[in-house]
C-alpha cells in the first residue's frame, strides 16, 4: 500500500466546432506565471500546430493546475 501524488498543468482550447480539446502536461514548474502560460497558448493557437477532430484550436478556455493524491489501499498477493 502506498500514497502517490501527481500534478499536470492542463490547457483547453476552444476549437472552430466549438468543443473543447485538453492538453496535459506532467509536473509543471513550480510558480509558473499565469501570464507565461496565457502566452504560450497563444503561440500554439497561431501557430496552429495541433490537429484536432473539431478542427483548429481558435481560443483559450482554461488554464488549471491539477494536484492529485492517490492512496492504494491494496495490494494484491503475490503467489
């Protein structure tokens, strides 16, 4: 049994069909400027360089830091 901690920095965009498309990077630099990431997203939108299903990504929808913790509460035995 053990604990664990992950955290992901995840971006969504806005796409032309009006969906949502995510992009999730592991283990974000620690007090990262909200201001940085806002402009690294606009780079990725201009330079259009993801292909999604519902077309090009067109705006910025979101910007959060994901913390999570999970406890394993098992452990299968080992024969």
């Amino acid at each position: 049994m053990a604990t664990s901690t992950q955290k992901v920095l995840r971006l969504t965009f806005q796409n032309t069909s009006g969906s949502a498309t995510s992009i999730t990077l592991p283990e974000p630099k620690e007090n990262l400027p909200a201001a940085d990431i806002q402009t690294a997203m606009d780079l990725v939108i201009s330079k259009n360089i993801f292909a999604t299903t519902g077309g090009d990504l067109t705006a910025k929808r979101d910007i959060r830091i994901i913390d999570t913790t999970t406890d394993d509460l098992y452990d299968a035995p080992t024969a």
